[in-house]
C-alpha cells in the first residue's frame, strides 16, 4: 500500500507518495492533484491524504486495490 499526499507547493499542488524524497506530479489545482492521487491510490491501494493550504491533514481516504476475483451474481 502506498499513501500519496496532496501538498501546497510554490502556487500549485503537488502529489508525493509517502517517504518519497521528490513529487510525482505537479498540478495547477488542489482538486487536480486529489483526482490524480485518487487514481494512483485506486491502483495501488493505500490512502489519500489531502492537506490545506498551510500543511494541515483536511481529509483522509483509503482505497483498496479492485479484486482480481469479484463474487458471481
């Protein structure tokens, strides 16, 4: 599992996962940055940790890795 945090760098957003010494990816929008750590830790699994503007955690989402092998019916 790998978290990926959504940080506030130089007038844009970052998205980092967690231990990572460099970002992932840069964005112009906070809601850009959530989307694209949604995604990665939709495929990877893990959380999603959205910080404001001055580094505090606003909110927290886990998602888990799709099942390979779902329930019939």
């Amino acid at each position: 599992m790998s978290n990926q945090h959504v940080v506030k760098r130089e007038g844009e957003w970052a998205v980092r996962k967690e231990s990572a010494t460099r970002d992932t990816a840069i964005f112009d929008t906070q809601s850009e940055a959530a989307e694209a750590a949604k995604r990665i830790a939709t495929n990877q699994g893990g959380d999603v940790i959205i910080h404001d503007r001055h580094g505090l955690i606003r909110e927290r989402n886990t998602y888990g890795k799709p099942d390979p092998y779902p329930p019939k019916g």
